[in-house]
C-alpha cells in the first residue's frame, strides 16, 4: 500500500508541473495579445478609423445646416411711396410735418414672408438674424429740406439729407445698412421734422427694401 501511495506521488508531480506550466503560458500568451491590441490601437488602421469617424460627423452637420438653411423662412420686401396730393402728373408731396413723422410705403412691389405692413410702413423681423435694408429718397422742390432716416426700432441708424436750393429742385439720394435684428424688432423709415419727399402715384421714386441675408441662431452670431 505504501509504495502505491509512492508511485501516485510520484506520477501527480509531474501531472502538476504540466498544469503550472499551460497556466504561465496561457498567462503568457493573455499578456502578448494585450500588447497586441494596443499596439493595434496605435497602428495605422485606426488612425485612418478616426479620420472616417471625424470625417462622417463633419458631413452629418453639413447636411444639418443644410436642412436648416433650406427650412429657413424667406423674407425679402419692396415698398414705394405714393403722394397724398397728387397733380396731373402723379406727382405729390410728403410733409414737412412739425414732428418726425413715419413714412407709410404703402404700395408693396414684393412682400415675401409679409414681414412689412404697408399700413404702419414698417418692417417686423419674424426671425433672428442679419438682414439688409436699402432706401431711396425722391425730390422735386425747390428751397426745401428733403430727406429720411432709416429706423430700427427708436433708434435712428441712417439719413440722407440735403438743402434743395433755388437751381436745384430735382433729386435722388440713396442709403442702406446691414442689421443684425431680434425677432420682433422693427425697422421703419422716418421723415424728419421740417423735412419732406416727393413721390408719384405711378411711377416707384421714393422706395424701401430690405430682405434676410441669413438666420442667427438664438439672435447671437
């Protein structure tokens, strides 16, 4: 009994030198496909995986903002004065007044998105955004003042002005600004006091226009 007792001592020692040996191997072998992988990580093929990743996500945004720019509203309007008074040829006179006094374009030539009113004369801007707005004064009139003043809101951002003298009674004078607006700002024109504008029932002299150049997201560009 003793010497079988010896002779399985014997045969498990090796038996546990072989088990020793597969697990340091498997160990081995866990530890150089770690090395592997992260070498894998670095190589070439996943530099060029992160360029397709960053490249897919800078066309995803392209094609969002197309999206958005192709939802975007329009908005773009003309408006030309017509005289309250008016001779046999059309021709009539605005002002002067005592006070500054709103011009009323009250013939609309395009009203895209009807952001202008042709009643109150002014335009109310229906999104945030940057926007365009170009104008031009019409005289006939001797020893007057004549002239506008673009508005946007109370504030006055632009004027053309002269002194129509006794050689002079026939004149344009043009004027523009680029406004960043929020939502539900105005922009208007303004005869100032004492001054006063020539217009014509049937023909467009004294107009205004203005139209969106591009939406700004949360009114901040």
């Amino acid at each position: 009994m003793k010497t079988m007792m010896k002779k399985t001592k014997k045969t498990m020692l090796p038996l546990q030198l072989i088990v020793i040996v597969c697990l340091s191997y498997g160990q081995a072998d866990d530890s150089t496909n770690k090395h592997s992988i992260s070498d894998y990580s670095r190589g070439p093929f996943f530099t060029l995986f992160s360029g397709l990743s960053a490249e897919v996500g800078n066309l995803r945004r392209e094609v969002e903002d197309l999206r958005k720019s192709r939802n975007s509203v329009g908005v773009a309007f003309s408006a030309a004065l017509r005289p309250p008074i008016q001779d046999k040829q059309g021709y009539g006179h605005t002002g002067p007044f005592q006070a500054d006094t709103n011009l009323v374009h009250s013939h609309v030539i395009t009203n895209v998105g009807n952001a202008f009113s042709p009643r109150t004369g002014a335009f109310t801007a229906p999104v945030h955004g940057v926007y365009y707005f170009t104008f031009t004064s019409y005289a006939w009139k001797s020893e007057a003042n004549i002239g506008v003043a673009l508005y946007k809101n109370n504030e006055q951002v632009a004027l053309v002005y002269e002194y129509q003298d006794k050689g002079d009674n026939e004149d344009f004078a043009s004027n523009g600004a680029t406004l960043q607006l929020a939502k539900g700002d105005t922009v208007s024109l303004v005869l100032p006091s004492g001054f006063q504008v020539t217009s014509n029932a049937f023909k467009n002299l004294s107009t205004f226009s203005g139209f969106l150049l591009f939406p700004v997201e949360g009114g901040n560009l």
